[in-house]
C-alpha cells in the first residue's frame, strides 16, 4: 500500500536518542531543571513519552457505555419540575438529575409521562428514607434506568453530621439492599476535589469512602446483593491529568471489587470542578466547561452534567442553562465524541499517568487502611488536614500566578465590574454550627482575590 511505502522511509526512534536530541538543543542546560515538571501529586512530568513507556504498564481494556448527556433540575415544585424536564429532554438531555430536598415531593407528577426507556433518571436526595426510594422503586417499573444516590458518609464528610446517626444511617443502607435496588450507593468525590484535594487524594479517598460501604454491606451479609456504585467526580482544567483520573478510577474500582470477588458496575457521573471558576471575565468559564467536558468523555464518564457558566453568582436562568446543554449536544452531534469506544487507550502519555496516578493513590489507599480506615481518619481529622495542606500549595500557586486564571489574577479587564451583578453569595459562607466532625468545605482559588476587586470597584 501507498501508506505502507511512505513510512519505510523512516526508521524507529528510540526514545534514547530524542532524549539525547533534547539535551542537544538544551545546549548544556539540566534536562530535569529545564524540562520536566512535577505535578501535585508528585508525578515528574516527562517533554515526551515513547512506546517504550508502556513496557512495564499494564494497560487495563475497560468496557464503558456510551456517555450520556445529564442535566440538573432542583425539584422543589413537583410540576414545574416535570414540566422543565421535558424541555431539555426534547432539547438533547439523556439523563434527569432531580434534586429532591424533601419527602413531601410527589414522584408521581414529577415522573408524569418521562419515557424511562429512553430517559434515565438520577434523584440526589437531600435526605435519608428508605419509605421514600421503597415508594419510587414500586412505581417505577424498569429500576434500572433509575439512580437513587445514597451517600450517608458523603453526608457526614460535607455536614459534618450524619442524617440521624452512623447506626441508623448504616441500618437504613442496608435494608435498601435488601430492597433489590439497582443503582442506589454513590460516592461524592466531587466534594473532595472542589475543596482542594490532589487527584491522588481523590482517587484514595474515593476507594476508602467505597470500601467503607464494602465493611458495612460486608459485616451485614449483603455485600454480594451490591449491584453497582456511582461515583461522582468534578473534572479539573488539568486536561490530560483529569482524563487519567477517570481511568485510574475505574482501575482502582476493578483491584478493590475483585479482592473483595464482586464484580458490582461502576458507574461514573461527572461535572465541571467549581475550584477554578470565576465572576470576573465569566465568559472563560465557558471555555474551562468545554475543555473539562471533553476530558469527561474522553476518560470514559458514563454521565455528563455540565455546569452554567455563570452558576457561581447567579441564579437558575434559561439562558445559562441552554448553553450549558448546548455545549454537550455539540460535543455529541456535531464533534462525534460518542463514536469511538475508549479513545484514549494505548496513548503513551496518558497510559503512564493512568498508572502512575493509580499506584499513588493505592499506596495512600492502604495507609488509610492501616490506620484505622476512611470514618476514622474523617474522625480525627487527618483527612481534612491533608485536603487543606494540598488546597494551601494550589492557593499559593495562584496567588504567585504560578496558575493561571486568565481574566482573574492575569490579564485582568479593569472595566470589569461585578458588583451589581451577583444574584447570589459566590464566597465560602460561614455557618458556626455543633457537628460530629469537622466538615470538608469547598472553596474557589479566586474567592480572596474577587472579594478584594469587589471591595475596590
């Protein structure tokens, strides 16, 4: 063939040798100083990687399902619920993420005539009741299109308190397994990652929160009735680091469910980090959304929410949430994002952070295990102490624009003024409460910063 002829005209090259070009052009400067950078995690980030960085890997073939395009409705008003999710249902939404935060909420009109064949449907609870999901699973059919996202120890790690107590929480788990549920036990790393955490810390505390629900699933006979697990995960601007999170993710699920000799689903929902999204020069978040959107897909997120561009400061509006569902249909319909199946799979690159993210977050995984487990270390504080110790490197990273957030602390617009614009409290809000532990609170990189322009304007 043509193509075959072509490429005998160039021979293999080692990666020895583009080493040793590198260095040439370096022209006596260090290669590791000049060069090669460390990330967060530790992880010494190479100018090129060759195919024989993959020598030693093991390169894990993980079937995914196609991803599907989720949007979020608050479901305070049951009707006005149902009707908003046939708008965006007709508009491109595969996957219906009611927020539900009180059992008073009429499933039956908030589910009126939705298609669950077509339509998956996802309620995050922001409640614990095994009467109320008992109510939805008797209702609804075809359970399996269906995510009940139960989460007492996200709870507990965000409040800072259980629903009731860790006995009940924990006696309410499992008499929902006992229910024959489908999808009912999620993980909220989300909360991890937009309170500052590295993507190690992360993916260790993800499989400790899970392993956690193994003990207790473990301790009651019913860990085999466990038939999948959804984790939700917030995607940073680290394009490739985040498309490796993903796949560590789902290499770390399959070492932890086969010690345990279980094969429950995993199921990945994603959604753009809040950590480094921004009032001033707004429009750019847009741009963050797309780029950590493509990262969702490519890492193999089975549901994708995107996040309204102006979502920090101001209220639900129409238009907001038009272009957020519109840059996911794009992706879909007209950059055909859902057409090839694990696109990232045998990239030298990304298969070495793949790896190299998991192996540090295993080891990490471990030593909480050592030390007493997740709820311990949540307990005694060391793991909120290490989020804060990592939220503290990326925050004097910014504030030496070592990160850059373009429009925020560079190239700043001095005509930008926000003051008048801000519909809702974009800072970390202080609400001094008694609770069990202390709890894990989200912050942006650019709150100081914003407060101190606002304060000017």
């Amino acid at each position: 063939m043509k193509g075959d002829a072509l490429f005998e005209n160039f021979r293999e090259v080692s990666a020895k040798e583009w080493k040793q070009k590198i260095q040439y052009d370096l022209k006596g400067k260090d290669y590791n100083e000049e060069v090669v950078w460390d990330s967060p995690e530790g992880i010494k980030v190479k100018p090129f990687y060759h195919a024989d960085d993959l020598d030693n890997l093991k390169i894990e073939s993980l079937l995914t399902t196609p991803w599907r395009i989720g949007q979020s409705i608050y479901a305070g008003n049951a009707i006005m619920a149902n009707e908003k999710a046939h708008r965006l249902i007709k508009k491109g939404a595969e996957v219906i993420h009611f927020v539900i935060d009180k059992e008073t909420v009429d499933v039956v009109k908030l589910l009126n005539n939705i298609d669950l064949n077509k339509t998956k449907i996802s309620f995050d609870m922001q409640f614990l009741s095994n009467v109320f999901i008992d109510k939805i699973f008797k209702l609804v059919p075809n359970s399996n299109n269906v995510y009940f996202q139960t989460d007492p120890i996200g709870h507990l790690a965000k409040s800072g308190n259980w629903y009731d107590s860790l006995t009940s929480d924990f006696a309410v788990l499992n008499e929902l397994i006992d229910l024959n549920v489908e999808n009912l036990v999620s993980v909220d790393l989300a909360l991890y990652d937009n309170a500052g955490a590295d993507i190690s810390q992360q993916l260790a505390y993800a499989l400790a929160h899970a392993n956690e629900y193994f003990n207790v699933l473990h301790g009651n006979g019913n860990l085999q009735k466990l038939k999948s697990i959804e984790f939700k995960v917030a995607v940073g601007g680290n394009y490739f680091f985040e498309i490796a999170k993903l796949k560590a993710l789902r290499n770390l699920w399959k070492t932890l469910t086969e010690a345990y000799e279980i094969s429950p689903r995993c199921h990945i929902s994603t959604i753009p980090s809040k950590r480094n999204k921004t009032i001033y020069d707004y429009n750019v978040n847009m741009l963050r959304t797309t780029t950590e959107c493509m990262s969702a897909v490519l890492g193999g997120s089975d549901t994708v929410y995107n996040l309204p561009y102006d979502s920090i400061y101001k209220k639900d509006n129409v238009f907001a949430n038009r272009i957020a569902l519109n840059q996911l249909v794009l992706m879909k319909e007209e950059s055909y994002f859902d057409k090839v199946e694990n696109p990232t799979e045998g990239s030298y690159y990304i298969e070495t952070l793949t790896n190299q993210l998991a192996e540090k977050a295993l080891v990490l995984f471990k030593s909480i295990e050592k030390e007493g487990g997740f709820l311990k270390q949540l307990k005694n504080n060391s793991i909120q102490n290490k989020i804060a110790d990592s939220a503290k490197r990326q925050q004097d990273k910014f504030d030496d624009k070592k990160t850059v957030l373009v429009g925020t602390n560079t190239y700043q617009n001095k005509n930008d003024i926000m003051g008048g614009e801000l519909e809702i409290y974009p800072f970390l809000k202080k609400n001094p409460r008694k609770t069990l532990i202390t709890p894990i609170i989200e912050k942006r990189l650019a709150e100081e910063l914003e407060q101190n322009r606002l304060s000017h304007e």
